[in-house]
C-alpha cells in the first residue's frame, strides 16, 4: 500500500477521488488552508494537517503537490529532502533552473517525481496508441490544437491567479500546457517555436491569448490556438499522419474520453483502422488512469508513467514560448544552456 499526503484541497480533491479508485494507495494526510474544505475532504478516514511542513515528514511514501504554481518547486525539493517521492500538478516548476534543482534533489534522495499530465489517458488514446503500434498512422504531418476557454472576473478573484508572482505565467502555462504535451507525446519532439501572446479578455498581468506555431522533429508543423475569451470551454486536437487523420471531440478537461474520428487517408483501409479501434485494450482515464501508471513505477513493473524529464520538456517549451514572444524570432529546441531565460520568464 502506497501512502500520500496531498498538499491543496482545490484540484487535490480530483486526486482523492481518483486515489479512492486505486487499491494500492490510501490517502492518509492532506493539508488545506481552508478549514471547512479540508474537514469535509478529510472525514473521519484522511488526518488533516496545518502546514506543509508537517506533511513533509509524516509517514507517508508520497507527496502529491497540488498548490499554487510558485510553491510547486520548493516544496518538491523539500519533499525529496525528506526522502518522499513526488506527483506535482503543473507546472512541475517555473524556470529550468528550479527543474533543475527539483532533479539534483531526486538523484540525491533516489527518489522519484512524477509531473501530472492526466490528459494522456483514456479512450481515445488507447486507440491511438493501438493505431500506431499497428502501423496505421504513420509520420506526423501536421496538427492543430485549440484551447479555447472562458475565465472570467470570477475565476481571477482567487488572489494569486492571473498574476506573475503567484500563477508565475497564463494560458500557456496553465491551461494550453496539456495540450501541448500531447502533441510531443503523440506526434514528435517539439524542435521550434514561434510565438505571438496578448491579454486581451481580462485585466490582469498574465497572457490569455496566444497563437503558437510549433516545428517537429522530422519536419511535420503544428499550430496552436489559445484563448481563455471563449464562450465555453472547449478543447479540440487535429492530428495529421502519413496514414491517418485523428480529430478529437471538444471536451475541454478529458481530451481522451471523447468520442474521437480515426479516419484512413487510404479509404480501402478504413475497415483496417476501425478494427483496432474496436479491440484497443482500454486503461483508466484521467488522473486514474496517470496514478495507475505512478503505481507500477514505484512497485518497479512496466508502466507508462510519466517522467521527470518529460515534466522538464514541459517547461523547456514554456521558455521557449516566452522567449520567442519577447524576442520576436524562432527558438530552436533545445534551448542553449546559456540562454538567459534559464532562469525564469517572469518580467
């Protein structure tokens, strides 16, 4: 049994919902500042904790880091130190240097972090994978991501949104994030960017527009749209193969459990392709599905979870984006390591 402390009552209380599907974690710790939140996610089962700190050494294997974007990297760091392993929500960090950091940390505790990208499991990826691994898709070619979305003055009244110090970046590193690891989990490595952002629906510091054009490796492109103005929140993936389109439904926080369209550029196949949609094995989605695989990484059989380096791939891109917007030219991945926004991308 894998035991875990969450740290945030907010979107740790989707992580508690999926733990309580898994046999092999337990929840036994959870440290919320909103009391009333916390006791009523706590029960008479979870032990409720005031601060971080005391979370950080109590007997638990497991620290899931569900907290505003700025604590994530020193409290991960702090969770190694005290000989825990890691989830952290995303962004796993705010500037490469903090990844860093947040590695030399697990390599001195021989611990490990897992960085959450949930959007990867379920259905609708289960027959991609399926489909690729039966040969059907092909090379990348080209694909389109939108992340369209709607925040408002009422999601911005939470005192750390929306601004540098707090949320530490905008849309790109709080909402289109997901997508963006799809398509170089899906697709290829990311290789080039470049980058137009704006604030152009809410008054505050951060981005909430932008419109992104990504190179990768081997040649395909891909376009990504990004608007938190949008009239409801919608997500839609396009994915062009040599062999195959795979268009997504719009369902904005579950990519993966909407019906999607796998169609053959080869109509005498199509029969080919609909075959392996029928039979594709299918996993939990979601965060189940992202904590399954986190169970058999940390009980040493095959998984698919995702990594520490794959979380620092996230935030390479993020430079990038920002790098790319500010300079006004194409940054190549990966980034050199004297480029100055190593450090962070916060004006």
């Amino acid at each position: 049994m894998i035991r875990v402390a969450i740290l945030g009552g907010g979107i740790g209380a989707q992580h508690l919902e999926a733990y309580d599907q898994l046999e092999e974690f337990v929840v036994t710790h959870l440290v919320d500042q909103d009391a009333e939140r916390c006791a009523a996610l706590c029960g008479d089962r979870i032990t409720p904790l005031a601060s971080i700190e005391n979370a950080l050494f109590a007997d638990v294997d497991v620290i899931d880091i569900c907290l505003p974007p700025h604590l994530h990297a020193p409290v991960a760091i702090g969770a190694l130190e005290a000989g825990k392993h890691v989830i952290c929500e995303k962004p796993l960090a705010t500037s490469l240097e903090q990844v860093n950091a947040i590695s030399s940390a697990a390599t001195a505790s021989g611990k490990s972090v897992f960085p959450v990208f949930q959007y990867r499991f379920g259905p609708a990826f289960d027959q991609l994978r399926a489909l690729q691994a039966a040969g059907l898709a092909g090379a990348p070619r080209a694909a389109s991501l939108e992340t369209h979305w709607n925040r408002d003055a009422e999601y911005y009244a939470i005192q750390w949104r929306g601004t540098w110090a707090g949320e530490q970046g905008g849309a790109v590193l709080g909402h289109a994030i997901h997508a963006h690891d799809l398509l170089g989990t899906f697709m290829a490595p990311i290789v080039g960017v470049t980058a137009r952002l704006g604030t152009l629906v809410n008054p505050i510091e951060t981005e909430d527009t932008a419109a992104l054009i990504f190179e990768l490796e081997g040649g395909a492109l891909a376009t990504s749209s990004i608007t938190l103005g949008a009239a409801s929140d919608e997500t839609r993936l396009r994915l062009v193969y040599e062999h195959l389109t795979a268009t997504s439904h719009t369902i904005p926080y579950a990519p993966a459990e909407g019906v999607w369209q796998f169609r053959a550029r080869d109509p005498e196949r199509q029969n080919e392709v609909d075959a392996v949609c029928k039979t594709a094995s299918h996993n939990m989605p979601g965060f189940a599905g992202f904590l399954t695989e986190v169970g058999k990484a940390l009980n040493n059989t095959p998984n698919a979870a995702v990594t520490l380096t794959e979380g620092a791939a996230s935030i390479e891109l993020v430079t990038a984006i920002y790098a790319a917007h500010r300079e006004g030219t194409r940054i190549a991945l990966p980034l050199n390591a004297d480029h100055p926004m190593r450090g962070g991308w916060q004006p």
